[in-house]
C-alpha cells in the first residue's frame, strides 16, 4: 500500500510543480492578444491547465502526503523544513490562482516581473523540496527552539506571547 501511495503523491507532485512552472508561460501570452477569439481561446486553456490539471494534483498531492506522514511516521527535523517549502509552494499556487481570476477580466495585465517572481520562485521551491527530501540535512537540535514539535507547543508560546487571552466570565 505504502508504494503505491508514493506513487500518487509523486505523480501529483509532478503534475502540480508542471502546472505552476507551466502557468506563468501561458498567463505571459496574454499580452500579446488581441483577437477576441484568441483572447477566448487562450482563457479556456488557462483555466483548464488551473482547474483542471494543476488544482487538483495539488489537492491529491497533499492529501497522499499527508495519508503518508501517518503512514511511515516521518516526525523528524527535515520534514519540518519540508511542509515549510510544500506551504511555499501552497502560497504561489494561490498567486497563480489569483493572477489567472484577474488576467482575463477586462484591463487585466500580467508583466514580466511578476512572470519571472512566478517562474523563478515556483522552480526554485520545488527545487528545495526536491533537495530537502533526497538529503535529508540533519538539522542542529540547538537551531530548533526546545518544544517546538511536542504537542500543544504552539498554544504554549501563544499563551507566553500574548498572555492569557480568556475572556471574565460573568
């Protein structure tokens, strides 16, 4: 079962880092339409690659991940940085999802800064991910603050942060 799960999440994984390096190519073809029926023709494209393909091999590549986490038990130090890198690559998704919402709305623009933002940040985290779990770094006990992975810990430095934040009761 566990390879097979693998499988998928590899697959989806693959599937998603294409969609959001992929993307940005197609969202900068937008500037240079100007034919209503190539404009239409280009919005369909986009939004099947969004919705249809990237979308959901990033929900089924996170769903696999997280089956797996329980699956083998990964509670180690890397794999924090790992879902750090995976809730990077979340963030560019939701930026790539907005600019392709707003793109083809009337007056909708899409330069080439943000075309290099997108290409280069969504490579260089899948590249990090990549890197992350075939390496494995050891990560210093001593970078990580003590109690970080137990239980509750972040409702613990919440309540030293912020002081106890229960309302009086009457």
């Amino acid at each position: 079962m566990i390879p097979i799960l693998k499988f998928i999440h590899l697959v989806a994984i693959s599937f998603w880092a294409g969609g959001l390096i992929g993307l940005p190519f197609l969202l900068s073809r937008r500037r240079r339409m100007d034919n209503a029926d190539d404009l239409e023709r280009l919005h369909r494209l986009v939004r099947f690659v969004s919705v249809g393909i990237t979308s959901p091999a990033a929900f089924l590549a996170i769903a696999s991940g997280i089956v797996l986490i329980f699956a083998e038990g990964t509670f180690e130090p890397w794999f924090a940085l790992k879902l750090t890198a995976v809730g990077a690559m979340v963030a560019l998704h939701l930026w790539t999802g907005f600019v392709v919402l707003g793109l083809f709305a009337p007056g909708g623009r899409f330069g080439a800064i943000a075309g290099a933002a997108l290409i280069g940040g969504s490579a260089t985290v899948v590249a990090l991910i990549l890197w992350i779990v075939l390496a494995k770094p050891a990560i210093d006990a001593a970078f990580v603050p003590d109690g970080l992975f137990e239980p509750g810990a972040l409702g613990d430095w919440f309540d030293q942060s912020f002081g106890d934040n229960t309302m009086p009761t009457p």
